[in-house]
C-alpha cells in the first residue's frame, strides 16, 4: 500500500498538529508531500507521484470551510483535465482519497442549526467531487478537532486511528483491523532481540489465537443467528 | 445601493465571459475588484471596501468546483476572524451577499447522478458558510452556464439578468423587476434630448401606466380569490 499524503499548510514548521501527524506518517512510511514547500509546482511530476500512489490524501486545516489557497493553488495547476478525465482514460481509477482535516472549532459546531450550520463532509464535498470524477474510490473523512485540548492518551489513540487511515485495508472492519494490529505487532517483534525476541513472539502468538478465536464465535453466532431466521 | 464584485480570475484579459460581464457591472456603477490585478493584499484596505457596499458579489469561473485560487489567498487573508464574527461585533451583517459563478459545462451536468454529481449549491456551500457566519442575507446563485454557445441574443439576455442581480431590490419578484426596469427607462430618458425626450417620457408614462393597471388588476384578482377562500 502506498500512501501519498498531499500536506497544505502555510506555516507547517509551527503547527504542532501537523508535526505530530508528520511523526506517525513516517511510521507508516506514508510518502509526506508538503505543497507550500515546494519551490515551483513541476506538473508532470505531481501527476507522476500521484499515478505511483495506491492511497491519496489531502490532508489541511480547514480556512473558511475549505484547505489553504496552497492547495487550491496545486489543484488549479496539477489537475488538468486530461489528468482527471480527459480522453476516457482516467488515470486515478479505483485509487483509494482520503481527506484528513484538523479544525480548533470541536465537532459538534458542524452541523445544520449550530454555530457553522454546515457539516464538514458538506464542507469537503468540491473535492470529493474530483475524486467523483476521476472514479477514485472515495473514503470517509477523517477528522482531527481540537488537537490542542486533547490529553496524551487521547492524542496517542488519535495517532493510531491516523495511522490506520492512511495504511489499512477498506473498509474499515473488525478483521482488516485486526489484520493491521497484527502487520504492526509483526514488525515490531520483528526489530526486538534475544530474550525480548522470544516473549514478542509469544505475545504475538496470543495474539494471533485469540484473533482465529474470535472469528470462530463470530462463525458460530452467525450459524445461529442464520437458524432463527429459517 | 453599492454593490462590491470581487472577482477572481488568473487571466481576466483572455476571458471574452468577464470582459463582457464588466462592461454590465460598470454600466450598473458596481465596484469591479479583481483580486489577481492586486500588487499586494492590504487587509484593511480590503476590508473597507467590504464594509462600505451593500452587497457583496463573489464572481469566478468554476474551477474544480471552487473559485481558482486566487480568490481563496484572498480570503485567507482579508477575511480575519474578528472581520467576520470576532469579539460579537459582526461588520458584514444584513449586507447581501451573492455569487456569480461561470462554466464551460451545461447546468444539467450539476445533478446527483449526472456527470458532475454535485449541484452547483452545493459546491458554493463553503462560501455561502462564511456569510452565514457573518450574519449577511444570502443571495440565490447566479449561473453563467456555456457563454460560449450562447446566441447573441441570449448573451444580452443573461447581461440584463446580471444587472439586475447586481443592483435590483431584493427579492426578485415582479414589483421589484419592474422597478427596477423602470429605473432605468428613467435613467435612459433623462439622457435623451429635445423631440427624442419627449417621446421617450411618453414611452416612460405608458410603462408606468401599465404597471398601474397591473398592479390593479392583480389587487382585484386578489380579492376575487379572498372571496372564494370564505
């Protein structure tokens, strides 16, 4: 799975949020592209990094219900309309978008009636639009609020569910999920040694047994549930 | 009424739609800001000129369902937090608050199902949010679809509709279309001389006749179907 993560922001070094997120995309070795960084935008080679990626990401604050104009800016210029659509070849066919949103407004501000009296996927729907076009395979959005009020464990899980997005398999179901915590247990027992080595692997062990456990009762439930219903 | 169009467009000079929409806007003594011709962005002086008109028009071709990018810069930086609802104070309420929106695809491409699969409305929400959070009354949409097939007629049509949209009373309904006609049929009458003047007030006197005589009528339809209702 590769994962592109197109980052617009335009003072990246002091936002403290997307520092974090930077941290936990380099741990899942997400490819970090930061459009404002760029010195001048080379076309070909946006649509080049975009063709290579399994996983696009649009990933920003959010400035009056939409990314910075940076963004904007790469849109207007990268995606050209043969890129997109052009020709009847559509380049970014069944390529999976994501959109990673961070707001300092919680999220219960997002709604009809409240105080933005519009939803962030309300908000999102012009690029959703894009990937609409372009015949991407559109996933849910992935929200941050309020970063700044979270404690340690809550930005920690936060990081997790970050990491899943960018990485795991669609959808997001129990056993993909379980799939992605054992990849990552794997990997980790995987960099351990000697005596730590060992009790990884025994963990993992556990691990893997009460997954197969698990979808055992799942089987069973279901072959019951399936007798009630003849 | 002042009416303030800011308009967005990376290259205005080309655009044969916006040249013939700034001849309409000057005629009707709009302001006409054009936000890619600035050298710089004041804030504040941007900012004056937003709290001197009573309506406000953002008017852009449709680039991937947003404004290009100029016009975001433009708000990311005039349009400050307290500007738009800081401190309680809301500079921008009760002023209007409209769209003109141009683009190359037909209106019927904006539907759920259709090509596009988004409604123009609903690409325009993250604008329409931002006057919703400064208190302004908001404005349907005006669509400048396909200027290019349009007929010569059809233009002048559309031209006439944009004028109206830009300085005619709101709402759009029949007493104050035809106010606003008569305005004009004023102003035009006031620019003729000698016999040309006089026939032009009796062309103005029968016009104002005829909206007598329908306002009339309309008032008798009225009460004939008060009548029925008892």
């Amino acid at each position: 799975m590769k994962t592109l993560i197109i980052v617009s922001h335009p003072e990246i070094d002091n936002s403290q949020t997307q520092q974090f997120l930077k941290k936990g995309a380099e741990e899942s070795k997400a490819v970090w592209h930061h459009v404002e960084s760029l010195d001048s935008i080379d076309i070909s080679k946006e649509q080049d990094l975009l063709r290579q990626a399994d996983r696009i990401i649009f990933q920003f604050p959010l400035y009056w219900y939409a990314a910075p104009y940076g963004l904007k800016k790469w849109e207007d210029k990268v995606l050209t309309r043969n890129f997109i659509y052009g020709d009847g070849s559509f380049p970014l066919e069944n390529k999976q978008f994501g959109i990673v949103v961070t707001t300092g407004m919680p999220l219960k501000d997002f709604k009809k009636g409240a105080t933005e009296n519009i939803t962030l996927d309300e908000a999102m729907a012009p690029y959703r639009a894009i990937a609409n076009l372009g015949k991407m395979k559109i996933m849910p959005l992935f929200a941050v609020p309020q970063f700044w009020y979270m404690s340690e464990d809550e930005q920690m899980q936060m990081l997790i569910d970050y990491q899943r997005y960018l990485t795991q398999q669609l959808p997001d179901s129990l056993v993909n999920c379980q799939q992605w915590f054992e990849q990552r247990l794997h990997d980790f027992v995987d960099n351990l040694e000697n005596g730590d080595k060992v009790m990884g692997n025994l963990i993992l062990d556990t691990f893997v047994q009460n997954m197969e456990d698990l979808d055992q009762v799942s089987d069973t439930l279901k072959m019951i549930k399936e007798g009630e219903d003849e």
